[in-house]
C-alpha cells in the first residue's frame, strides 16, 4: 500500500493527542545524532537562553511509544529536511511546526517544483500540518510556496539560524593551522576551495578529467593551495589521475563546511547551493562549468537565469579558470546584486527572529 509506512507513523501519533500539550516542551525531528547541528542547534541555543524549556529527539529510524507521545504534545516542533509522515500528522492547534529548511536561498529547483502529480499531493499535505516555513529572503517567496506546496502566509523570511555561525567569534588562524596540519598543506599559501556537484551525466563527475593540476599549480602553486570538497556521490567516478596528491588537498570528509568557507580565501564551484552561503562572505566565486550547455539541458534546472545571475565569473575551461585567478577577474558587481536577492537581512540575529516569532505566537 502506498506510503503505508508514513500512515503507520500518522496512527501512532494520532494515538497520543488524547494527552495535553507541555508548553514548555520543544521537538526536534531529526535522522541521527549527527544530524542535529546547523540550524535545529542554533534554535536550541536560543531557547536555552530564554527559559526552562524541555528538549525532546524525535529519530525518525527509533521507533518508540515514548518518543511518539513526547511529539504529540510538544508546544514547538522543528525540521531541518523532509519528512513525509507528517503529511498524516495533524498537530493539535496548540502546537507549533516549523519548518527551518537546511539550504539558504533559492537556486536548483527542488520539491514541488519538479515533482510528479503523487509527489505534490504528498507535499500539499505535509504543508497543510506545516504552520510556517522559514526562509533567508522574501524574494524567493513564490519559489519555495511552489517547491514545498505551501500556503505563502506561512512563509516567513526571518533568516537560516545556523548562518548566525559567521557572526560568532572564531579563530581562523588556528583553524587554518590546524586544518593543514590534519591535511599536510602550507598555512602560509592561500587556500581555494574547490566544491564541484554530482551530475547526473556521469562522465562529468570526475573533475581531474577537466581541471589539469598540473597546469593549475605550475600557475598558482607558489600562492594557492587547492582544496577539494567532493560530493559524496562523486566518490563513485572519482579515480586518482595525477601524479601526487601533495599538489591538492582532498577535505570531503572534513566536518564542518562552514569552517572550509571561512578560511578559505576562493571558491570554485559549479552548480552547488554552496555559492550562496559562500556570497555573503564577500569572497571571491568562480564557477567551472565545463559542462554547462549539457547541465543545463538534462538537469533539473534552476529558478533564474544562471548565466546572467550567478555571482561571480563563468569559466569553460581551465585556461579560463586559471586566468581568472592570476587577474582577479571575479565579477564582484554580480554577487551584490545576487546576495540582495537571496537575503533580506546578514546580521548574526536570525536564531532571535525566529524564537521570538514564534514565542510571540507569530506575531
């Protein structure tokens, strides 16, 4: 029967809603352990500031009476990604859902926006039981009603807690240190951070088949350094092709991409949402889009215009990679202008926004 599991998880929540809501308890519907980080961490934090609040982990894979009845009668609950059963979870009125989404901005498109006929109702219910969706901006409004199904009153743009991280106080030279240190790399060259994306047209997944390192480092080895930060389905295309691994650094398994973004001093990306949490830094973006024409034309597309809105220099090929670097040809005029649409506010203050919406029940 179709979506029978998710109905199972709507019966035995709809068995514990006989019980009143702790209007102190919070919930946050999460994968793992390792999955509450980012924005559900910082929308603890704040609560913690604020009072004597109850935090309660609702696994999605730890099944238990317990866990359901604890979610039933939460005040606040959160979600960072998907999660289909609550299209058969009806919350009593007391109760808040929030959706925080874990990506800024608008960029691929996504959810309802390419989904089929079944996938659209499934996302039509799940926004039914969604009070509000917060987002980074109101200029991506229409996008995210279309992609998530979702009523645009909901919608808040109130900023993504977890962006707060770059206005908190770090040590990016110890940080620095110690990531060349982990990773054998020269803390006193500058670092380019090379982010490509998985495509779905596989002989474009391994990347050194089109960025030449030796050409790369013969032109910017004395002041670069190259990291790279693969998508985890690329590790399936991508095979060791040059003659050392000393001339780049491979930091995919690196834990915090944010600590990547903050000492990293370029960005090379292709297609990835990255480029939009990485604009707000104000560092330079190239893109490597060797496969464009193809990309563009069997991928699932984007919500602009990509050649004319990315922020930052399209380059082909590694030539035009390269020569951009040694002239500092980055196209700052284009990420200002796609920053302004991608976020209403960068202010260290979007945890605070969103607890006192909701404490001020949405007022």
């Amino acid at each position: 029967m179709k979506y029978s599991k998710h109905k199972l998880y709507g019966y035995l929540f709809s068995l514990f809603k006989v019980f009143p809501i702790s209007s102190n308890r919070i919930s946050f519907i999460i994968d793992s352990g390792e999955s509450f980080k980012g924005n559900l961490d910082y929308i603890k934090k704040e609560f913690e500031r604020r009072g004597n609040f109850e935090f309660n982990f609702f696994y999605k894979d730890k099944l238990s009476f317990s866990s359901f009845k604890k979610l039933a009668t939460s005040k606040y609950i959160f979600l960072n990604d998907n999660f289909f059963p609550l299209a058969f979870m009806n919350f009593k009125d007391e109760s808040i859902v929030t959706q925080l989404w874990h990506a800024p901005g608008a960029s691929k498109k996504f959810g309802g926006s390419v989904a089929s006929a079944d996938e659209l109702e499934m996302l039509s219910k799940i926004g039914n039981n969604t009070d509000y969706l917060i987002t980074s901006s109101k200029n991506i409004e229409n996008q995210y009603a279309e992609a998530f199904q979702i009523d645009k009153k909901k919608i808040k743009p109130l900023g993504l807690p977890r962006l707060d991280y770059y206005f908190e106080n770090h040590d990016l030279n110890k940080i620095k240190s110690e990531f060349c240190k982990k990773y054998g790399g020269d803390a006193n060259k500058k670092i380019i951070l090379y982010a490509p994306t998985f495509r779905d047209e596989e002989r474009y997944n391994n990347v050194f088949n089109f960025l030449d390192m030796k050409k790369f480092n013969d032109a910017l080895g004395e002041e670069y350094v190259l990291a790279l930060r693969l998508h985890p389905k690329i590790k399936d295309f991508y095979h060791e092709n040059i003659e050392s691994s000393e001339n780049y650094i491979d930091c995919s398994d690196y834990p915090s991409e944010q600590e990547l973004m903050m000492i990293s001093d370029i960005l090379i990306t292709d297609y990835s949402s990255i480029m939009i949490e990485f604009a707000i830094l104000d560092k330079p973006i190239l893109f490597f889009v060797y496969d464009l024409d193809s990309y563009l034309s069997t991928e699932r597309g984007f919500y602009y215009d990509f050649k004319k809105t990315v922020p930052g220099k399209l380059a082909y090929d590694c030539d035009e990679l390269i020569d951009a670097i040694n002239n500092n040809d980055f196209d700052k005029n284009k990420m200002i202008s796609f920053v302004k649409t991608q976020f209403d506010a960068i202010d260290g203050k979007s945890s605070k926004r969103v607890v006192d919406f909701l404490l001020k029940n949405g007022r």
